[in-house]
C-alpha cells in the first residue's frame, strides 16, 4: 500500500504515518520541518521505503511537485490524508486577526483540495479505483460554531461539506472520500489548551482507529466514539440553548503580534 500525508512532520500526521509503516504500508510524507520529517523516516521501519518532502501545504506548486514525485516512484497511491492544520484563537472585531482567518482557512480547507487535486486522476486511473481513498481531517469543532475559534470552526466546518461534494462527485469512480472528526486528540495543537479536554485521546490509539475507519471506507466518522455522541447532541440543540451553554466556553488564545501572518 502507498500512502501520502501531509502535515506529516508532527500531530495527527505523525501518528498516521507511524500506524501506516508500522503496517507496511509505503510512505510519501509532507511537512515544513525538514529535521522532523527525517527523524521520523529514520524512526520507521524500513525507512528507504518511504519518501520526505519539505514544503508548505499552501505552496501549491510545490505540494503539487510533491504528489507528481510519489506518484512516479510509486505507480499507485491507494491513500492520500490531508492532515495539516493549523488552530488559533481569532476574534473579528480585531482587523488584525483578519490575515489569521484567511491563514487558517487557507491552511484547513484550500489545502485539503490542493493536496487530492493531483491524486484525483491517476486514482481514477489505476486498475482498482474502488480500493482508493482520500481523507480529509476536520474536527467535532466543525459542527457548531465555537466562541473565539470563528477560524477554525469555519474551515473544518467547511473540510466536512466540501468532503461530502467531493464524496459525491468520487461516486461513479468507486474512490472512497472518507471524512474523520477527531475529538481532542493529545497532540502539540492541544498541549497548548488550559481548558480541561474531555475525552482526550492520545494520538496512537486516535491512529489505529483512524485506519480502520480508512480501511472499510467510512464515509464520515468522529474519533474518539463518546465525542461522535457530543456531536449528535450538538446537531440536534437549538440555537438558544447552544448558545446559553456555549457562549462562556474556554477560547484559544489569540496569536501574538509577531506570529501572526
């Protein structure tokens, strides 16, 4: 099996890539971090049988590059994962936090799409079409929209429907789009959290449960399964009582000025 991940160099992409080679699955692993994208080739098994690529999911040309470079050395790709991300806290009322929406989204959502875009037509090509996936990471913040995180929410709400387009539009090819809405996963992106985190899961047991999910072909599914039942209850609650319990619930930091984009 051929996988490609991006987001790789740390987080949920880490841990996938660890379940994939602990699998024996061949890797095309995507990151920013050169040093941490080669530790973790050397930490894997076998690791002349996996491939390190250094750039920014919103660098397109190079993400494209990337994907063309594991399709020739691989022949076939069965699983692509578009798990880079980023999370911060933003407000609107702050025009300076105007660059980090537009960061955020461009990181959570327009990447998604530039990361499956060069897979999408050899998948279709291949002898097996049906055996193929792409997986886009949102989040159970996706669901409602959370005090503070107008960013985050947004671009994950809108990695869960444009999945869903996309799962539509894959149909008639037999690729499997499948959707994962992680809960809080023990992770650098939540480390930083000061709010308790219920349910939290480390990352290992999140990736084992994240391949089967991709294994079968899921079409959507929340991880870990007590936060999937918080999501049905979110989707379910009326405005006014969303907002009643919601409306005092712990923010993310903002980002400091010299972060910000």
């Amino acid at each position: 099996m051929n996988v490609f991940i991006t987001g790789a160099s740390s987080g949920l992409g880490e841990a996938l890539a660890r379940a994939y080679a602990a699998s024996g699955a061949s890797l095309g692993l995507l990151g920013r971090r050169a040093d941490a994208l080669q530790a973790l080739k050397d930490s894997l098994p076998h690791p002349e049988k996996h491939q390190i690529y250094v750039a920014d999911v919103n660098d397109h040309p190079a993400l494209h590059a990337a994907a063309q470079d594991f399709i020739r050395r691989s022949g076939e790709v069965h699983v692509v994962i578009a798990s880079a991300g980023i999370s911060a806290g933003t407000l609107t009322e702050h025009a300076e936090d105007l660059a980090v929406i537009r960061k955020v989204m461009d990181t959570n959502l327009l990447a998604t799409a530039a990361t499956f875009a060069p897979f999408i037509p050899h998948m279709q090509q291949q002898k097996r079409p049906q055996d193929c996936r792409l997986v886009g990471i949102a989040s159970v913040a996706g669901i409602r929209g959370l005090p503070g995180a107008e960013a985050y929410s947004a671009s994950k709400a809108a990695v869960i429907s444009y999945c869903e387009s996309l799962r539509l539009e894959m149909r008639a090819s037999g690729i499997r789009v499948v959707t994962i809405a992680p809960g809080y996963i023990d992770t650098p992106m939540t480390q930083v959290n000061t709010y308790a985190m219920p349910f939290l899961m480390p990352a290992d047991q999140f990736a084992a449960r994240a391949l089967r999910t991709i294994q079968s072909g899921t079409s959507y599914r929340v991880i870990p399964w007590q936060m999937g039942w918080v999501a049905r209850l979110l989707r379910i609650l009326p405005n006014w009582l969303y907002d009643f319990a919601f409306s005092q619930a712990p923010r993310k930091g903002r980002l400091p000025p010299e972060s910000r984009p």
